[in-house]
C-alpha cells in the first residue's frame, strides 16, 4: 500500500466519523422487518455454569472518587486466581440485563446502548479463577450464566497471547475479555448510522469493565491489539458476527 492510498483511507476514515443526518427510508424496523434476537443462545449440550448476584462477600470500594482517580491500565500481574465471584461482578456490572422493555422489543443493561439495541457478546479465556476450569467461555446475559465453549490444555497461556498479537504480558492475567459485535442488531434500527454508533457503544462497555475492576482491587486493560482472525476462530464466528475490542484482568503486583 503506497502513501497515496494509506492517505484515501485516512480521508474515508475521517468522513466514518461525522454525524451525518441521512433520510433512510429503507431501514428495516420501519419497513416491519422482524428484529434480531436481543440474545444469542447457548449451544444445546454445552456445560453451563450458574453466576451469583449476591456480591456481598466481595471487599467493593463504594467512594466514587476514589474508583475514578484509582482508574488505570495494568499490565503487571501475578497469575494468582480471582474468585468466580468477582468474575460475576465484572459480567455484570458489564453486561448484565436488567429486565427487558415493550414485551422483548429491547433489553435493559448496565451499560447505555444506543436504541438499547446492545449489539455485543462476551467471551472469556479464563486462565485462573478459582472453581472454574481453565477454557474458553460465553457469558449467557440474559440468565447470568456461562457457557463452556471449550476446555484448554497447559498451552492456554501461549494461546492467550497469540491471539493478542504475541503481547507475552497477557499470560499473567487472570481472564481476557473479548465483546464480539452482532451489527445487524443495531443496522436494524439505524441502518448506515449503525456503525459509528456502535464504536461508542463499546466505550460504555470497555469503561465499566474498567471501574468494576478497580472497585474490586483488580487490575485491567483495554486492548485494541488482538488478532481479528484467531480471535473469531477461536469463539466459532460465522459472518454475522466478529471480535471488536478486548481487555485482561489479573491481580496486581503490589
């Protein structure tokens, strides 16, 4: 690619980033186009593992000042274990569904979503939490569960980090997130606007994860450096679905 054309793609990058008002009347939830399923299912027979919402046994920091200016990115950690308890925390206080609105029409998270539409999933690589096999893993938003997608073997680090572009820090962490994003349920309600919209939808997501981790002691960070075809392989992506932003928590090295 020669300077001419890395700089077209910067232009058209630019322009993605206007809010530009358009007049779309084809867009599918006015032309009564079933909507996208808010949720994507477990796969029949997969090991599913119940989450508490009982969060009381956890040491939560509550000043909210004090979560905001701790708020930081780490990349040092021990390797120790995290409770599944505050892995339950961290789904939640991320993704979690309140209750639904208008009999099924949207779900009501813990994070803001344009049009609620709440376009993403969660995948886990669980290296070490206590009383949950090292795998890959679902989170089932919509019962507060996971679903094992696959055990992994004593190479689980070396995966880890291979799907975060060899970043060898990674194998020190205890979990990695990564939100895949389903577009059409937000292409559904806002058609050509859906895209950009969702760029800031994730922030939300990306951001709590963030404050929930430093609430708990926890350390985390975000990571745009992932390898988008291993990521995608790895949780069984079809076309309808792709990674789009990662993060790792660990215990901290004091």
């Amino acid at each position: 690619m020669n300077k001419d054309e890395v700089g077209k793609i910067i232009k058209s990058n630019r322009e993605f980033l206007k809010h530009i008002i358009y007049n779309i009347p084809e867009i599918d939830q006015n032309n009564k186009v079933k909507q996208p399923p808010l949720y994507k299912e477990a796969i029949i027979g997969n090991e599913i593992i119940p989450l508490s919402k009982d969060f009381t046994d956890l040491e939560i920091k509550t000043n909210f000042l004090e979560i905001i200016e701790g708020r930081k990115s780490d990349r040092l950690y021990t390797g120790e274990d995290i409770s599944l308890n505050q892995l339950s925390y961290l789904l939640w206080t991320t993704q979690g569904v309140r209750g639904e609105r208008d009999g099924g029409y949207a779900t009501i998270r813990n994070v803001p979503c344009g049009g609620a539409r709440h376009e993403f999933e969660t995948y886990l690589i669980v290296q070490h939490v206590k009383g949950l096999q090292a795998g890959i893993y679902h989170y089932i938003a919509q019962n507060h569960t996971l679903e094992l997608l696959k055990s992994i073997d004593s190479d689980m680090e070396d995966l880890a980090a291979k799907a975060m572009c060899g970043q060898g820090w990674i194998k020190k962490s205890s979990v990695q997130f990564f939100w895949s994003i389903i577009p059409y349920r937000s292409e559904w309600r806002y058609s050509i606007r859906a895209h950009r919209i969702t760029l800031v939808d994730i922030g939300h997501v990306g951001q709590n994860l963030y404050l929930a981790a430093t609430a708990l002691g926890l350390g985390t960070c975000g990571i745009g450096a992932f390898d988008q075809d291993i990521c995608d392989e790895l949780f069984g992506f079809n076309s309808e679905e792709q990674t789009i932003y990662s993060a790792t928590i660990g215990v901290n090295h004091k």
